[in-house]
C-alpha cells in the first residue's frame, strides 16, 4: 500500500521521457532484484493526483519477506513516495481486477487562507460561496448504479464499456476551514471524480441549476459537464481486496 504526493509527477503510469511513481517504483526494484521488475497498480491516477492508498501487486524473489521489501523500499524510495505497508497475496491476486472498491476524496478550502502555499498543495481554493445542502443533493443522487458516460473522458474506454459503475458512499464533509467529498465505487472512469466535483462545484455556486445534476447522470456525453476540477486536490484513499486473497500480513 502506497502513499505519494503526486505534485512532481506525470501520474502513476511509466512513461519513457516522463516522472511517473510506477517509473520510480520499477527502478527501486531493479535495484533490490537485479532485474525489471513490472510494478502493476490498482488504479492509474493522473497528473498531480496525491495517494495515501494506491495498491501496487509485484512478484519479487522468494528472499523477500513483506516487512523486509517494505523497509528496502523506503530506503531507497524518493521522500515524495511510501510504501506504508506490504501483504503476502495468493497468486491469483491482480492489482486491479481483484480490487473490489476504490475511495477517493476531494479536498475544498474555503476559509481566508486557502490560498496560503502550504494549503493550496493539497486543496483547491475557493473563493465563492457554496450551497451546502446543493453539493448533499447531488451526493445523495450519485448513490447507486449508474451510467457515467456524462462524467468521463470520451474515448478512453472500450466500445464495449457500459461505463456503469456502482457508488457505495458518496458525501461531502464539513469542516470548520474546509470541505471533503468523499465517494467509494467498484470502480472510476477516466477524470471521473474530477468532472463529479467541477459539476457539484457549479450547481453550489449557482452557475447552472441543481437538476443539471441527474440530467447528466442520465446523459451518454460529456459535452455539457462542466470544467473538471484541477487534479492537485484528488487523493486516492483507499483500494479494498476480498479477505481471502491476503496470505499473511506483517
């Protein structure tokens, strides 16, 4: 299980002439193995997108033990990524088809020092205000099975995808200088969240009308969601596997 901060890279996946974690990951494997060794993640978060729960399956030689290879890890990681924890699985586990949830949340700083380097890494400042009871309106719609064709990035899935995916927890959490949207699904299409949050964003504000909300949940394009929000305040939280899969924890 990882955490990284995702400001200095062009997202999870290796790319040739890029920063990536998975780019990082693989070199510090090589290292401890002598040899590639493919990094495999639940989830491709892009550009900028933070993680305190990516998880990452890699199959290492019979030397390693999880505390071991966590340890060796860290030690040769860069400071912007860590490995938290580490899990023997059985060899049917597959980082991202055996995941059986993912939560991701989505931070909104509202107070008068949003703005402040040291919040607005992390947070999307916002100086508009928002209608609460609106972005709880539109939580409570997500809840359940859906289409989210009106909520993704055209083109980026098979023809075949129905781009239904099924939200477990969707809600938005006050605090006293901030709010959180929290949502949990079985899965998430490409840009997904970030274009849910830019819509909710909108219809609080009062940029376009609340009903605008289910119309798209309904709708098979993407052509009149609104702007997606940036990708420095999205962190994936967490990725949920059957209890069965896990062969010994340390």
């Amino acid at each position: 299980m990882l955490h990284y901060d995702g400001t200095g890279y062009s997202g999870w996946q290796r790319q040739p002439d890029a920063r990536t974690v998975q780019g990082e990951l693989e070199k510090v494997l090589e290292r401890l193995c002598n040899r590639p060794v493919p990094v495999l993640g639940a989830g491709r978060t892009d550009a900028g997108v933070h993680a305190r729960g990516q998880a990452a399956g890699v199959i290492v030689d019979e030397r390693w033990n999880p505390a071991d290879l966590r340890r060796a890890m860290n030690a040769l990681a860069p400071q912007d990524i860590w490995v938290a924890d580490s899990f023997e699985m059985l060899p049917e586990f597959h980082a991202r088809y055996s995941a059986v949830s993912r939560e991701y949340s989505y931070r909104i700083a509202t107070d008068g020092d949003a703005r402040s380097p040291f919040r607005s890494r992390y947070a999307l400042a916002c100086d508009r205000p928002l209608d609460k009871a609106a972005l709880d309106e539109c939580a409570s719609d997500l809840m359940g099975d859906h289409c989210f064709k009106g909520f993704a990035v055209q083109g980026t899935a098979p023809e075949s995808d129905n781009h239904r995916c099924t939200i477990s927890h969707a809600r938005w959490r006050a605090e006293a200088l901030s709010l959180t949207f929290e949502v949990r699904a079985n899965r998430f299409l490409h840009h997904m969240v970030r274009f849910l949050v830019g819509t909710m964003l909108d219809i609080a504000s009062g940029k376009r009308p609340t009903a605008d909300f289910l119309r798209l949940l309904n709708s098979d394009s993407n052509s009149d969601v609104s702007a997606p929000a940036p990708p420095h305040a999205l962190f994936l939280e967490k990725v949920e596997y059957p209890a069965e899969l896990y062969l010994r924890t340390t």
